[in-house]
C-alpha cells in the first residue's frame, strides 16, 4: 500500500545535559530543534529512576518552546551568573 505522505521519525536532541544524577535518580535537559518552526526548540526537562520497573521510561517534568532569541538571553544570562559566582568564589 502507498502512501504520500511519509511518516518522518523525530529530529533528534540538538543538546542533551544532564542536571542531576543522585544515586539511581537523574534528571536532564534536551534541546530539539523543531523542524516544522524553524529557529525554535522543544525544551524538556525529564526524570528517571535507573532502577525502576521501567528504566528508560523518561517522566517530563517541564517543556517549554523557545526561541533562538530566547536562547541567546537564556545564554547571556547564565553567563554572567557564572561569572558573578566566579567572582565570589
């Protein structure tokens, strides 16, 4: 059977950091690139326990879409609060 419309398999993280491991918990950030909104991402913040029932069943505990100009504000931001605490330190 033919179809013209082709199912396309999502894009993959353009970033992935990892912001907590504890233990058996992790939590990570992902940045996808979003193909149908160029110059926007899906952000995601998810969750897992490594010795769950399911260890690879990641839980989303925010998403958010953001722009390349939010990104660049988001990076300037984190900038100088690194910086201020490099100072301090």
């Amino acid at each position: 059977m033919s179809s013209s419309t082709a199912l396309q398999a999502p894009a993959e993280p353009a970033l992935r950091c990892p912001l907590v491991a504890s233990g058996n918990y992790r939590e990570q950030i992902t940045l996808t690139p979003i193909e149908a909104q160029p110059g926007h991402f899906d952000v995601r913040v998810a969750s897992w326990l490594d010795n769950a029932r399911q260890p690879l069943a990641h839980h989303t505990r925010y998403r958010t879409t953001l722009d390349v100009q939010a990104l660049a504000r988001l990076h300037q931001a984190l900038g100088a609060l690194l910086e201020e605490a490099a100072q301090a330190a």
